[in-house]
C-alpha cells in the first residue's frame, strides 16, 4: 500500500517516500556506527581527499554518502536556516558528545560592502594524556 500526502492540491507521495528513506538513514547510521572500517570502505568506497592530502573522515564520508543517496541532499548547499533545522532533527544520529566550549563571541569583520557579522566558537583545551 503507498501512503500518500496532500501537498496543495495534487496528491503527491514524495514526503512519505523522503521520510522513509529518512528513517532507513536513521537506522542504517546507528548500525553502521560500529561496523568495521574496511566493510564501510567496501560499501562506501574511500574517502575524497583534500587537495593538501588529508583524507576525510570515514564515517563522516559515510554519513554524507548516505544523505546523498537518501534525497536530502548536500547540507552546505541548504539556506542556513533550513541546514541548521535538518541537523537539528537528525544530529542525534551521530551521536557526538558536545563539545565544551571556552568562549562564544559575536563579532564583525570588515566586508566589501560593510561588516560582515561573524561568530568565533573555540572550544575548551583537552587536557594532555599521559605519555
């Protein structure tokens, strides 16, 4: 049976099928969460690069490839707002503890058509692990 979803006037099956898939997403990150590296290469391929060399992290990779696959799309590509609602209503997948922040401060930077409004988060110091 297809569920389907009113969306100004034509029925249209879209959003359940999104939330579906998002839903899958969900799951499938928390099961993937402790699967070894090589299988999630296998499944997910390496990596990209940067253009210094560093590779990015795998299960940030992931996560991304993921969302792709998913329809959600490339969250540096949404309007802030609507990034920032998305990690609200999905964040908890990644299951990071926060990080402890030293300071949180509004500022300006000059831009070329006036200040731009800028904000620096720096997060506490790690303590050193005994060597």
């Amino acid at each position: 049976m297809v569920h389907t979803a009113w969306v100004n006037g034509p029925i249209s099956t879209v959003a359940p099928v999104k939330r579906v898939l998002q839903r899958g997403l969900q799951r499938g990150l928390q099961g993937l969460s402790g699967a070894p590296e090589r299988l999630l290469r296998a499944g997910f391929g390496d990596p990209p690069r940067s253009d210094r060399g560093i590779e990015q992290d795998l299960r940030t990779h992931v996560l991304l490839s993921l969302a792709r696959r998913a329809g959600i799309g490339e969250i540096h590509e949404l309007p802030p707002a609507k990034a920032r609602r998305h990690f609200e209503a999905n964040g908890a997948l990644l299951d990071l503890p926060a990080t402890p922040l030293a300071e949180q401060r509004d500022f300006e930077l000059p831009g070329p058509a006036g200040p731009l409004q800028a904000r620096l988060y720096r997060p506490q110091p790690r303590p050193r692990q005994p060597s």
